[in-house]
C-alpha cells in the first residue's frame, strides 16, 4: 500500500532538515537534499511501523481493526512540489 505525506524540507546551514505535516514527530535531516529525503521516507516507515507494534500489543482480541477513508482539504499558502514516497506502509 502506497501513502502520500507532504515533507518539509528546510535548508539550516549546511544541512537539510525535513518533517512531515501529516505525522507530528517525524523529522530528520540530511547533509544533502536527496539523503534528507531517504531519511525521511525511514522515518516515517519506523513511526508507522512502531505505532502498529504498540497497538497491537495494547489492543483486546475483540477489537475490531479495518481500514478507513477520510477525504482532507488542503489549505496551503506555499506551492507543493509534488514528491510521491512510493514504499509501502505495510
């Protein structure tokens, strides 16, 4: 399964630094811009990956696990470069 998010990526000094919107707490860095965004891609596979971990371990059997689809408007004041983070979430 394939999933957009929308990096922001700054140039601090001599490095890049990168978060993304949708998943606080994801950030990283890179000396360059194409290695600040490998990184990132990594972060956010270990945030989603670990997040799953936990809640499985914390959920009853009972529980119920389906996917949802929730459609958000964007309302952005700077233009997006579209960059597609083609890796799977799973």
């Amino acid at each position: 399964m394939e999933r957009q998010f929308t990096a922001i990526i700054e140039k601090r000094g001599r490095s890049y630094v990168a978060t993304v919107e949708e998943i606080p707490g994801v950030n990283t860095q890179g000396r360059t811009l194409a290695e600040a965004r490998r990184n990132l891609k990594e972060a956010i596979q270990l945030v989603v990956e670990a997040g799953r971990e936990l809640g499985a371990r914390e959920r009853s059997r009972e529980a119920k696990r389906e996917l949802i689809t929730v459609g958000v408007s964007v309302r952005n004041s700077s233009p997006l470069v579209s960059q597609p983070f083609p890796f799977p979430l799973c």
